[in-house]
C-alpha cells in the first residue's frame, strides 16, 4: 500500500496519508495531509460513493494539495488538508459514523482540522465535535457556502473588468453548472447584477427553482459547454475542463466554485492559447475556507467578508502577471501560493 501512495499520481510530497476505519460504525475513510508549514492542515471532510479505494485516495490527494494552496494563496495561517469518508451521504449517514471521525482527527493531535464538504453539513460536524475539538463550521452559523459564493462573484467581477474592459455584469451572459449551496447563492449574485443565467444540474428541483426565482434557462447536463456564454461558472465536481469540453467550450472567461476544474495541468496553458481567462479555481473558492478558518481561531466575523473581497485583488494580481509573463493564470497562481507556503 506504501508503495500505491507514493507512486499515485497526485501524491505531492505529503507529509501524512491516513486510513481510518472503525467496523461497529461502518467508517471507511482517508485522512490526508499535503503540508503544516504555515500550520496545522485544515480543510473539509467530504463523503462520496466511491466506486473503488484508489479514486477515493486520487480524490483525497489532490484535495488536500488544493487546499494548502488555497490557504496560503488567501492569505490564512492554516495548512493544507482533506479527509474523505466512502460511503453514499444519502443513505449511509449515523451519528456514530460521524464521532468514530472525530475520534480518528483526537488521535492525529491537532495535525489536521476539519469542515463541512460536499455530501457533509454543519450537523454531521457538530457529532464530530463530541470526540474531538479540531473541526469547525459548526451548528446554524457554520455553513462556509455563502462566503464560498461571494468569492466567486467578486472574483468574477475581477475578471470581467480585466478581461472585458467593464465594471459591469448587466447583460452577460452566465453558464453556470451545478446548482448546490455554493452554485445557488452564485447564481442568485449573478442575477442581481443583472447577468443572464444558463443553469444545468442533476437535480430537477434546483432547475426548477433558479428558473422560478432567477429567470435562468434551463439546459442538460452536457449541453452546459455549447451555451453561447461570456462566463463559463463550473459549480460541481472538478475536472470539468478537459480535452473533449475545451473544444466546446464559447466562454471567454471561466469562474467557478468548482475543486480542480482543470483536468490536467496543460488546460490552463490550453484556455490561454484559446484566448479564455481563467479565474483559478482555489482562488476564487476559497471564501468557505476563510470563513471557517476564522471561526475556529475565534478571529471576528464582522471581519470575513472584507478578507474575502481580497480575493479580487489577488486576482488582480494574477492576470496582469500572465498576460505580461505570457504564461497561464493556472501557473501564475501556483507560484505565488508556493511563495507563501515553502520555505
């Protein structure tokens, strides 16, 4: 299994690959942490229906690298980290399950501190909390999407501006996929500004909702890529941009919530070449994760949303930099992060 690890191809020089299981809860999960140079590893707990060991270790690997970039890229005093539960979050979900996590994170000794993800709530983390102290984003208040959200809107902002030469969003047109906790409340910003909204998802209730409340068109899951858009918003799963869709693809700019939208490194070089401006996704994301970082070191809250606004100002940053150095934002933003947590 040692040998798996190290020759997976999103290991990156982590420090710590945890198993953990615990038969009388059912617990199957990995606990993985990418690097604690700037401190302890933090980021989300993320349960999914994995169809084999090996995709769930590929996810949790390139999730926690993911994350000590986007803490040290947003500027937090935290690390890198993920952990991955394997199971269905619709139907495999106890309290116990739950608590046998937090007894596995008590033993690691602070090393690794986490949230709320995709298939978890601020629920299942408040049972964690009964074994242990290191998880945040708990009860009503600790849901991160809203901050996650406005990330992504004002980091869209930055990019209209830099790419489009305006200020503002009325009229442009806005293909967003997937229409979860962070995907809603972007869309819901988009509208307000007056964007046109092309929405696709899985779900025929979040569809029929965003074409009730934001006016949005409704289109399949694949046809997302064909929309005759200005901004391409993937809100999902990663790897959305790929060979096949990039060919597809009539966005000029991509932002999105999305984890690791880029297949494989080369897209982001590809978007370029294409004339498309990539937002980096762990950039414009990484709202949730400055909300929960605050909560959990009891830093003030009245003091999230001017940290998370930071974010188009990093952007700023970015752009200018690729354009000049004629090289991908995806890169750009790689090596600032690096910066900031090597040492």
């Amino acid at each position: 299994m040692t040998s798996f690890i190290f020759n997976e191809l999103n290991f990156d020089d982590h420090e710590q690959v945890v198993f953990v299981s615990e038969p009388k809860s059912g617990l199957k999960g990995i606990i993985a942490v990418h690097n604690t140079n700037l401190g302890p590893a933090m980021g989300g707990c993320r349960m999914w229906n994995y169809a084999s060991e090996a995709l769930a270790v590929n996810d949790v690997l390139r999730l926690s690298r993911g994350m000590t970039y986007k803490n040290a890229v947003a500027g937090l005093p935290i690390g890198g980290g993920k952990s991955v539960i394997i199971g269905n979050p619709k139907t495999d979900k106890t309290p116990a399950l739950f608590e046998a996590l937090g007894e596995a994170l008590e033993r690691l000794g602070g090393r690794y501190i986490t949230a709320e993800d995709v298939g978890t709530s601020p629920q299942d983390m408040a049972h964690v909390a009964t074994q242990t102290g290191y998880v945040a984003g708990l009860g009503s208040s600790g849901d991160p999407s809203p901050y996650t959200a406005l990330g992504c809107f004002v980091g869209a902002q930055a990019a209209v501006k830099h790419h489009f030469k305006r200020d503002s969003m009325d009229g442009l047109t806005v293909a967003l996929q997937g229409l979860g906790h962070v995907g809603f409340d972007y869309a819901r910003r988009l509208h307000a500004a007056g964007a046109k909204l092309v929405v696709a998802d899985i779900d025929a209730v979040a569809l029929e909702r965003a074409r009730a409340e934001l006016g949005a068109e409704v289109v399949g899951v694949d046809a997302i890529y064909d929309v005759d858009a200005d901004i391409y918003a993937p809100c999902a799963l990663g790897a959305t941009l790929n060979p096949n869709t990039l060919s597809r693809l009539r966005a000029k700019i991509v932002a999105g919530g999305a984890n690791n939208q880029l297949a494989t490194d080369d897209i982001g070089d590809l978007l370029r070449q294409k004339g498309v401006l990539y937002a980096p996704d762990f950039v414009l994301n990484a709202g949730g994760i400055i909300k929960v970082c605050y909560e959990y070191l009891k830093k003030p809250e009245t003091d999230v949303e001017a940290h998370v606004r930071e974010i188009s100002d990093t952007l700023a940053e970015i752009f200018p930099r690729a354009d000049k150095e004629g090289r991908s934002t995806a890169v750009v933003a790689d090596e600032l992060a690096r910066s900031r947590f090597q040492r």
